[in-house]
C-alpha cells in the first residue's frame, strides 16, 4: 500500500470525485457507496458501480434485516450488491480488454452526501472478485489521505481484518 502524493493525489481525488457522483445514485439503506474502474493507460473510466439491491428489485430489498436472523451458511449477510461488485461487473461486461491492469476507486457517503473516509479492507467478496478480474490497484480514502493498495495485497488484508 502506498498512500499516494503530488499529481498521482491530485489525479486519485478528481476520480474519487467521480465515484462520489456515482455514489449518490445509491438506494441502500444502511450505506451510500460509489465505485469506479478506471483504465490505467488512458486514464478513462470503465466501470461504474453503485450499492442497491439485486437487479435494484425491492421486492430483494434486505437494508433492514438483521444479520444475526441469517443461517451460518449463509456467507453473504450484506444487504445490497456492493458499489464495487457493480463498478467490476459494469466494467468487465463493457470494457473487458480494459479491465486487467486498472484501478478500482471505491468512496462511502454520509445520508447527507458527506466523505466518510474508509477504515481498513474486510470485504472479501469484493477483493476476490477484484484480484479474479485482474484489476491491478485498490483505492480507499484513509483519514491520512489516499491510499493505492495492490489487489493481492488487499485480498491478503480483507481477510486478515481484525476490527481496526
Ligand atoms: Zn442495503
Ligand atoms: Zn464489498
């Protein structure tokens, strides 16, 4: 992980501003994501990603469950398919000569659109699915700045979360 400085910042914050918009489309209930996957080479987005139920279907609409009623087999106890889970799937089926090499950018807002920076990486479903695709950078805003992770590196830490 390298926190990123100078123009490389300056590039990461003008595409964090670009998931911010896509996060505002948002309809989960519990948290408003945006993604994006941003080919390295041309510097163009590819993929855009926001958190809301399946199919945005609200019969599927799962905000307001509590996780504990879910069986242990149950591996998936979020609610919505995660901004960055869109943002790999809109790339991979539009742009998918693109998608091996880029950047995935990912930004949480408050109810009232505020940055809410990121704590540490344990969302393994969507590191798995990064790393699978060939997606080469994970990009999470810290409260120290922003911070480029390579993917296996990211997968490696998802799992090893242990609460912050
Ligand atoms: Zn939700
Ligand atoms: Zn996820």
């Amino acid at each position: 992980m390298i926190y990123l400085i100078g123009k490389k910042k300056n590039l990461a914050e003008k595409f964090m501003m670009q998931a911010l918009e896509v996060a505002k489309f948002s309809t989960c209930l519990r948290s408003k994501c945006g993604s994006i996957v941003v080919d390295s080479e041309s510097r163009r987005t590819i993929g855009r990603g926001f958190n809301s139920p399946p199919g945005n279907r609200e019969s599927q609409r799962r905000c307001l469950i509590d996780k504990i009623s879910y069986h242990d087999k149950v591996g998936d106890k979020s609610c919505c398919i995660h901004a960055e889970q869109r943002a790999i799937i809109d790339a991979v089926s539009k742009n998918p000569h693109e998608v091996s090499g880029s950047s995935l950018y990912f930004i949480r807002l408050s109810q009232e659109n505020k940055i809410l920076k990121a704590g540490m990486p344990y969302c393994t479903h969507c590191s798995k699915l990064a790393l699978d695709v060939g997606i080469d950078k994970f990009v999470l805003w810290h409260d120290k700045g922003i911070c480029s992770y390579d993917t296996e590196e990211y997968n490696q830490l998802s799992y090893e979360y242990n609460g912050d």
